[in-house]
C-alpha cells in the first residue's frame, strides 16, 4: 500500500492481486481449521465456494465477453470481513455461543455475497450481449 500511495495511483496488477491474496489466505485458514482443528467443514466450503464461482465468473465473462473487472460489493467487504475476523474468534478460543452467531452472520454475508455477485455478472454479460 505504501508503493502505491508513493507511485500515486493503482496499477492493474495489485488490483488483481491483492483481492487474491486475501482469498488465498482466509481459504487456506479455514481448510487448516477444518483438517486440523475440527472446524465444519461446511462452512469452509461455502466460503471457498463462494470465491470459486467469483473466480470461475470473472475468468468466463473475461474469456467470453472481454469483460475484465470485478467491482466488489458491500456485501463481499462485509462477508471477508467477517470471515478475517472470525478467525481471530477461533485463536482466541471465543466462547462458543458467540462464536455460533457470528458464524451464523458471516455465513449469511458469504451466501448473500454470491448471489449478488452472480446476478451482478449476468446483468453486465447480458448488456454486453
């Protein structure tokens, strides 16, 4: 961040890269969790399935349509979030009630997230067609 408020802008590069970065590392988080720690499994792969179908998405329109950006959405900022956060839950050994909710509410912004970034990318496919 530091190079980019330096060089004054944004080069397409990070752009792509850091969004990535952060998925790597939130989905690679809860795949340890869920191995090692017995997490549910569940809910590691509706977060990983969530960022699947918006890089699967992105990789189509942009091969099919040209179409080569992602705008992020308040929902997805809320859903990543969330699911940074709850790592820091687990570590800390949260008690589980709370835990359970905030699971329950994290959950909800992933699945919410998908389906607007899915009815997002069918709107602009279908403008560009």
């Amino acid at each position: 961040r530091r190079i980019k408020r330096r060089a004054g802008g944004e080069n397409r590069f990070g752009a792509v890269m850091d969004p990535l970065a952060d998925k790597l590392f939130i989905g690679s988080t809860y795949i340890v969790f869920s191995a090692v720690f017995g997490f549910p499994w569940w809910i590691t792969l509706t977060i990983l399935g969530k960022d699947t179908l918006l890089l699967f998405g992105w990789w189509l329109r942009a091969k099919l349509y040209g179409i080569r950006t992602v705008k992020p959405n308040f929902f997805g900022k809320v859903a990543d979030s969330l699911q940074a956060i709850l790592i820091f839950a687990f570590l800390l050994e949260t008690p589980v009630g709370v835990l359970k909710a905030g699971i329950a509410v994290m959950v909800g912004f992933t699945v919410l997230a998908g389906v607007v970034y899915l009815v997002t990318g069918i709107g602009e496919i279908r403008k560009k067609a």
